[in-house]
C-alpha cells in the first residue's frame, strides 16, 4: 500500500463489500479524479470510473491533507457529467 490511511479505513476494509476493492484503484482516485469536492468538514472526495469493476465509480475519501486515506467504496449514486 503506497499511501496512509486511517484506523476506520483499515476496519472498514476488511468488510466483504470493501475486501475487494484493489489498492490500485484506490490510488487511481487519489492521483487522477474524475471529480473532486471538498467538504464541509474539510475532507476530499474524490471519485474514479473503474474499468474492471465494471465501469463503476470508486469513490475516495481523504482527510484534509489530501493523502490519507478515510474511505473507500463504489458509489451507485455518482453519475459522470
């Protein structure tokens, strides 16, 4: 894993509807967003189209250094503009 995360992301992770989501993906999302929005609370969305997921969109939290890792999983609700 090339990039930090937090104690929930490792918890959360281990959860059968996150296991398989790949670190590469995740990177993808951090390097290369489709889309980003901050929040209200100052942490980084960021989403990505993943092909081998089935063209679906992963969407990445990061704290508000915009490295760590808090999140991670396909979002049903993002749709490309």
């Amino acid at each position: 894993m090339a990039f930090k995360t937090t104690l929930y992301f490792e918890h959360v992770r281990q959860r059968s509807d996150r296991a398989f989501i790949k670190d590469e993906w995740i990177e993808q999302a951090i390097t290369n967003p489709l889309h980003e929005e901050v929040q209200a609370d100052g942490r980084i969305r960021r989403w990505a189209r993943i092909e081998e997921a089935g063209n679906r969109y992963l969407r990445v939290i990061l704290l508000e250094d915009g490295e760590t890792v808090h999140n991670a999983f396909l979002d049903r609700r993002f749709k490309e503009k």
